[in-house]
C-alpha cells in the first residue's frame, strides 16, 4: 500500500458519497470490571440517526489517519499452528459472505480473541463495519469530469475501531426555564470517538487491488502499535516502527564511520535517501539494503567505506545483512518536517538540506555552533551585530 492509496480509502469516508457503501454496523460494549461482553447491537448502517453516522464517520477518518510506518501499518498475516480460528481466515470468511448474521457472528469470534490475555483498564466499545469503496477501473486527470461510462472496480472491506471510554464528568447547569442552577447527574459513559485506541481496515490494497494476506493496523498513537493485538489477535507479522527503523539506520552507521560525523556529510546522506525515496514515488516504498547504504554512504563522502564492513554493520546490528530499511523511515520529509539540535543554550530546529549550513567548531577553547545565513538575523526586532572571528 503506498500513501496514495491510503489517501484516497480515506477520502471515501464522507456521508452520502457515491463511492462509499457501509452496510452493516456492529457495536460491542466490554465491561473493564469482568472484561466481558456486557451488550451489543447491530443496525443497518443507513438507519442510524444522521448524526450517529456523521459521529462515526469521523471516528473511521481519524482511525485511518496518520503516515504509514509510524501511525499506520501494512502487515502481513503469518501463521499460527496454536490457533484454532486464525484471524485471515475469520476476515476473509466475513469479507465474502452476503449473509449479514454470518458475518455479524464471525466478528463476536473476533472479539473474544481480543478479550483473551487482555485487561481493559477503562469500558470499551469496538465497531465493526462492513462495506464497500469503488475505484476507477482507469487512472484519471484530476481535472477530467467523470463519465458515466466509467468503469468502477468494488472493494469489498471490514472495518475494526476500538474505543475507549470516560464518565461523565461532574458540572453545574443552568436551567433557562426555571431558571435555578442544577447539578448535572448524568451518569453515562462518553465514548471516546475522536480519539480511536486502536483497529483495522481489510483487506489492504496492493499494485490497486485488494489483498487479503495483508491488514492495515491503525495505532491509536504515533510509533506506539499494540504488538500483543497484532501477534495474537490479528495473527499478523510483528512491525518495526518508523522511528526503530531510524534507529537502527544509525546504528549502522556508526557502526562504519564512527559516531561522529560533519553537518555537511549528514545533510549529504539525507539528500541521496531522498533522492531514492523521489525516484521511486509512484511505486512501492523503496527500501535500503547493505548495498545502497554502500552507495549512500560513499557518495555522501564517508571514507572507507566497503561492502565488507557495511555487511558487517547490518551484521552486528539487526543479525541479518540482508535486512531492508524502508527508506522513507530514515529522513524526515524535506518539505514539512525538521530535525532537531538539542543543547543546554537552545534548541535548534533545521531542515535536512540546510545541515550544510551548520557546523561545530572550537572557538577559544569551546565548542560552538557555526550557521551560515544569508541575511542579518533579528531577534525581537534588533538586528545582530556582525563579529569578526
């Protein structure tokens, strides 16, 4: 799945859109005190209250929300000789059935797989939706009407939001008819739809086509995916974060060139791995073996470098030089996204590109940052003095 397939399943979650179709909806209340099923409901999805369906559109939105490798996952399914049901199978039962009590009845088996060896700290709700999104047989300009003889492909889909709750909490009203202060005593717990714990969209998408050996897994927070769920409930592969992936990216380095390196030669790696990830931005993800990090790295001018000591590198940190680093987990983007310089004096943020700029150096016996810019920095309205070193 790259992000331009993401983007436009995303794009599809809007009421009354014509390339969206949502059947069913299923909601299932857990109990934190018994961390069992304490009701649960199933409705048409189009006899919902128009504000419940608006509600839970948002929640599908902001579940499916976030970059890839850091929010979002694409994983594969693996298999599990100990499990009885795997969770493929149960999906892609659902995913083909048109009998809505089936797949009504396959997603409760979903369910107790995720109650087993797990403790929900607060009551929870987790939906299940089917449906399906149509995609254009045919790329077109953005630009181009659509034609009424354009050929549609239909993707079938379930959707899985897991939702945490809080009580209400304790407020003093005011009552315009009788105009007298009252204390709120509502009990009911808030479902907390803006902000989803965790969950998943299959079957995943392929080359544009539907994949039903991968599921997307949406975390609730930023490089923070649930790898008991992804393990024992999805049966899936386990994931490597974005940020784990940088970190390990590093490791390799220093394990070549040492941990010391110029602002100049960062930068300089930075530019080959973006020029990688732009060479390749309509494909798949482009990944980093050991012999593009070879490539990277001399033509960054990092010296002695040889296939040897890179192999060694992936080696000593990962186990395995055959191991790929998704290239677009190593640098930020050059257009949004900043790297930071943390010091006792300040923080520094800076592009990728700009590290050229920078350098530190011994000025009288202390270390300092050294910025190259091209016009007079202001602070607070004073315009520095320029000194000569």
């Amino acid at each position: 799945m790259i992000k331009k397939e993401l983007a436009y399943i995303r794009k599809q979650f809007k009421l009354d859109h014509e390339r969206l179709s949502i059947y069913d909806i299923l909601n299932v209340y857990i109990m934190k005190e018994t961390n069992e099923i304490y009701h649960f409901e199933r409705t048409p999805f189009e006899l919902l209250e128009r504000e419940k369906q608006e509600l839970h559109m948002g929640n599908f939105k902001r579940l499916l929300s976030g970059e890839l490798d850091q929010k979002l996952f694409e994983l594969k399914f693996q298999d599990h000789p100990e499990t009885d049901k795997p969770s493929q199978e149960l999906l892609h039962q659902a995913l083909v059935t048109g009998d809505a009590d089936e797949w009504h009845d396959l997603m409760l088996l979903l369910v107790e797989k995720m109650l087993e060896d797990t403790t929900y700290e607060r009551d929870t709700v987790i939906t299940f939706v089917r449906g399906q999104y149509y995609k254009p047989t045919k790329e077109r300009n953005e630009e181009a009407e659509e034609s009424e003889t354009d050929e549609m492909f239909a993707n079938p889909f379930i959707l899985c939001s897991i939702n945490s709750t809080e009580p209400q909490r304790k407020t003093l009203m005011f009552d315009y008819v009788e105009r007298e202060f009252k204390y709120n005593v509502i009990v009911d717990p808030i479902i907390k739809l803006r902000s989803p714990e965790q969950g998943f969209f299959y079957p995943s998408i392929t080359d544009g086509f539907s994949d039903v050996n991968r599921v997307l897994y949406c975390a609730g927070k930023a490089n923070d995916p649930n790898q008991h769920f992804i393990d024992q409930v999805l049966n899936a592969e386990k994931t490597v974060t974005a940020l784990e992936e940088r970190a390990i990216f590093e490791d390799i380095v220093k394990e070549i060139a040492g941990d010391q390196l110029d602002a100049s030669t960062i930068a300089s790696v930075y530019e080959e791995i973006q020029q990688v990830i732009e060479t390749h931005e309509e494909e798949e993800p482009p990944k980093l073996d050991y012999r593009d990090v070879e490539r990277v790295l001399t033509a960054s001018g990092v010296e002695n470098v040889t296939t040897e000591k890179v192999e060694l590198a992936y080696q000593t940190v990962v186990d395995d030089k055959n191991y790929e680093i998704k290239a677009s987990s190593v640098v930020p983007k050059f257009t949004s996204k900043s790297i930071k310089i943390e010091t006792k004096v300040a923080t520094i943020s800076v592009s990728p590109q700009d590290l050229k700029y920078m350098k530190q150096v011994n000025y009288h016996g202390k270390r300092c940052i050294l910025i190259e810019v091209d016009e007079d920095a202001v602070i607070e309205g004073f315009t520095l003095s320029t000194e000569e070193l």
